[in-house]
C-alpha cells in the first residue's frame, strides 16, 4: 500500500475534525476517538508526569475562585463556570488521545499523518484561491477592487484553509509546517506551506514566522536550510511589494500610529501602488478626496474613449443596415468610486450599538481608544495592568474563569462575537465590560479597517494573568511549558516551534479556541519521543 499503510487514519480523521470551526464537530471528533481508542487513563500526576499538569491546574484554580467569590448563588455564572471547565477538559482529553498516537505509533507513521494534514490543508487553500480568481477573473485579487472592494486587501481573509476557522488559524498551522518541514529538510514542502502562508495575509503571523526563521537561521540551520530561509523571506518581501503592497501600507501606518512617525516601509509602499488602488480605511482625509477625483478622472476619461470609439465604429458602419440588436453599454471601470468599499453598517455592528446603547459603562474605553495611537492588544494590557492596581489582592489567583479576558467572558454575553450561547444564561461580568468588552465594542462598530486582530485584547497570556493570576500563570510557565522544554535536545525542531508559539499566546485564546494547540502539541510529543530514541 505504500505510504498509505503507514498513517494512523484515526489521528487524521480526528485531527481533521477536531480543528473544525464547529465546536459540535470537535465534540464529535473527540466522541468518535474514544469510541475507536477507548482510553482514559491520562498518567497526570506531579512527579513524571505523561501529560502537562498544566490543565488540570487552571481547573483547579477556577474552581477555587468560584467559592473564594462565593459566586455560586448565580446560576448564570455556575452556567459560565462549567462551561470554561468543559473547554479545559475538551484540551486534556484531545492532548491524551494525541498522546496515545504518539505512544501506538513508530514516528515514521506519526509523520507520514502530519504529511498528509499539512498537504490537505494547503490544497484547500489553493482551492479556495482559485475560486477567487475565477470569481473575480483577475490572477491577482489582492489587487482586484471590484465587487466594492471584497477581495483586494482582504483576500486573505478567505483562504480558510481545512479548519474554516479564521485565515489565522491557516496562516498559524502554515507557519507549523514551515518550521517542521524545514528543520527535518523537507524543502519543497517548507516553500509549498511557506507560499499558501503568503495567501491568508496574515501580518502578525508573518512578523513572527521571520523572527523564528531568524532564530533557526543563526542557531539551528546548515547551508541548505539557510538558503531555503532566505528564499522563504524573499516570498514575503515579493509579496508585500509585488502581490499586495496595500499590506506593507498597512503596516506602515500601524508603525506611524505606535512610533508617530512615517515608517520607511509605509513611504515605499505608498510610492509603489498609487492612491487609487489603496483601500478607504488606510488613506487620510486628504488622500480620500484625492482617490475620487483620481477615479473621476479616470472614468471620465474611458467615457471619453468609448465615445470616440463609438464614433468611429458609426463612421465605419453608416452604410450598413438598421443594428438588429441593442448596443452594448459599455460597463464602468472597476476603479470608479460605485465599485469601492461601502462602510455600511453590518447587522453584527448594529446588535453591538444596541448592546452599547444599553449601559454607558462602555464609554470610557470608547474615549480612551480614540484619544491614544496604540493598538488595542496594548490597551487591553494597560487595562489589566490598571484593575490589579486597583486591586491588588486579586492578582494571586486572578479574577475568576470568564470573569476579565478570555474567549470565555466574550461567548457568555450571547452576542455571538465567540459563537452561540443560550440569551436565558447570558452573564457579563461587569470587570469584562468596562474593560476588554467595552474596547472590543469600540473597535469593532468602527469601519472595516479597525477591525484587525492587533486591535483585539485577545491574548492567552492576559487570559491566564487576569482570570487565573499569579497562579494560572505559574501553572503555565512551569507545568506546560516547561514539560515541553526539559525533553527538548538543542537541536530538535521543538525549540523553535515553542518560540514561534510563545509568541502566538499574544494573539489570541487559542487554548479555547481548540485548534492549533492540538497540533502543536503532537509535533511536540514526536519530537520527544524522537529526543528520546536518539538518546
């Protein structure tokens, strides 16, 4: 059977299923595995332990909290409580059966899965991208403004990849693929996740694969990987330069915004793609009215030369018969300002202003949000940094599970920013919503351009910080990180992969976002058991 007769079907299937946007298919996944592996015995203890401690820790901590606040006379919170429970545990038994494969399988067969799920991955994306290029007729849709603008700089926002989760979640497991193809000289295969990573246009991502690469490149790297390193920033430097320069500029004005000053990269990108191919949210007032007459002009002219061509073909055609069929309109250049972003407002934008209209508590952070040039993650930090001021005796072991920053607090207000929720057992606590509700509502009832991932408080860092403290943080440094470190050799592929994900946890929940982590932590497990033979 060749190579399909050593992947493990069942990792696969699981793997594939339980990545999935859909929290009912991950449950799924998860059911079907253990109805196939029925295995519950997860080893955790102290001393040697066979999975990180790390999980139970935080639940432990949660469940503290919960009587130390004597909040379980609210059953909308004991509602939200066993709901945060139920997203760690959903962790610890995918981080078991992932174990489990690790442990059933030789590595040969544990990395012939990962092959076939990094390449299923990226052939979902080019899928997807042909679809947008059929769809809008144009080789390159980052430039393609037509259809107001649905595409162009946000082109990558579509290209899913397997999960259809966010084009994050692609670009995150993308950047995996790079790292591990690289490292174990997999080179076509390192290019091939490195170009579908360029697809999904995803900054952050891309910022932090480069410093990892850097890393790899000083460190970890002989000749041959060096030079598949240099090609791989020379795919990101085209990219922003060539593909879709409108990115650079974007960065370019997040530098400004952070540094108040114009960026090198922003003057660059700016002198090659003209004003009007830049998307409305990333130009000034000025720039604005500059795009209109530009595209005025433009349209003003082609009416002109459909007119002389016109003229001519009349010239041409005045002895011929009665035209038996109506002329052709000639159709407006996709240019023109009716084919440009509309900043109407969404239905989602309109049930967060209702929401906001409720409580004026929200409007501190509005206030706070227009008046600085820092992002939101920043924020979002200060925000934390200010409610331990103001109470310090909460910084032990935090705030409680849902009750400050996490996917958690965001999916109990029932307005659908983290998915569904009963409306019967909506709980908002009211830290959340002065704090890192009322800067999310601020940014994302904005226009389309405010609605970037930097200006999230989305962070698994502030998450454990602010709702598990001292301790949840503690927990994570020592009983997850480090059970990930102590195994490591110097060399291994583990070692950078930990740094591109520690840098990952600034971004967004991913422990509850139950994704990537899941994938991160089988190529961790291969790797040490890899450590461990070669020992």
């Amino acid at each position: 059977m060749g190579r399909l007769g050593t992947i493990d079907f069942t990792l696969l299937v699981f793997l594939l299923l339980f990545i999935n946007v859909k929290l009912v298919i991950k449950v799924a996944a998860l059911l079907l595995i253990f109805i196939l592996r029925p295995n519950f015995k997860t080893g955790i203890k102290i001393k040697n332990p066979r999975l990180p401690v790390f999980y139970i820790l935080v639940i432990a901590i949660a469940i503290v909290n919960y009587f130390l606040m004597r909040q379980f006379n609210s059953l909308q919170y004991t509602v939200a409580l066993l709901t945060g429970i139920a997203f760690w545990l959903l962790c610890l038994l995918a981080v078991h059966q992932v174990k489990l494969a690790v442990e059933k399988n030789s590595t040969e067969i544990i990395h012939n899965t990962l092959l076939i799920f990094f390449l299923l991955n990226v052939a979902v994306s080019l899928l997807v991208y042909a679809g947008i290029i059929i769809e809008t007729e144009s080789i390159n849709p980052f430039r393609y403004q037509g259809n107001f603008q649905k595409y162009f700089i946000g082109t990558g926002d579509y290209i899913k990849g397997i999960s259809f989760d966010t084009s994050t979640t692609n670009a995150v497991l993308n950047s995996f693929g790079v790292i591990y193809f690289l490292s174990r000289n997999k080179f076509r295969l390192t290019l091939l996740c490195m170009a579908t990573l360029m697809l999904t246009g995803s900054n952050i991502t891309n910022l932090l694969l480069v410093l990892t690469l850097l890393f790899i490149f000083i460190f970890q790297s002989g000749k041959n990987q060096k030079s598949i390193i240099i090609i791989c920033l020379l795919f990101l430097v085209v990219f922003l330069v060539k593909v879709s320069p409108q990115n650079s500029t974007y960065i370019g004005k997040a530098y400004e915004n952070i540094l108040h000053q114009p960026s090198v990269a922003q003057q660059n990108s700016e002198k090659l793609l003209p004003v009007k191919e830049r998307a409305d949210s990333i130009l000034s007032e000025e720039e604005k009215k500059e795009k209109v007459a530009a595209l005025y002009i433009d349209s003003m002219y082609m009416a002109m030369v459909n007119k002389k061509q016109a003229a001519d073909t009349n010239k041409k055609t005045a002895a011929a018969v009665v035209l038996k069929e109506k002329p052709e309109i000639p159709k407006p250049n996709i240019h023109t300002p009716p084919f440009q972003h509309k900043n109407d407002t969404t239905v989602f934008q309109q049930e967060l202003i209702a929401f906001i209209k409720k409580d004026s508590s929200i409007l501190p952070a509005e206030s706070i949000a227009n008046q600085s040039a820092l992002p939101g993650k920043a924020l979002a930090a200060i925000q934390t940094i200010d409610f331990f001021k103001a109470h310090p005796l909460k910084l032990i072991s935090g705030t409680g599970i849902g009750n400050f920053s996490s996917k958690l607090a965001f999916k109990t207000t029932a307005l659908k920013i983290a998915g569904g929720y009963p409306a019967r057992f909506t709980y908002v606590n009211p830290d959340f919503e002065k704090n890192h509700l009322a800067l999310y509502l601020n940014y994302f009832t904005q226009q389309a351009g405010k609605h970037s991932l930097i200006n999230t408080p989305n962070s698994t860092y502030d998450q454990l910080l602010s709702e598990y403290g001292l301790l949840g943080l503690s927990a994570f440094i020592f009983f997850y990180a480090g059970f990930f470190i102590k195994g490591l050799k110097r060399h291994s592929y583990g070692f950078p992969l930990l740094i591109f994900t520690a840098g990952l946890f600034f971004m967004e929940y991913w422990f509850e976002q139950l994704s990537v982590i899941v994938i991160f932590e089988l190529l961790m497990f291969v790797n040490l058991k890899e450590n461990f033979t070669q020992s």
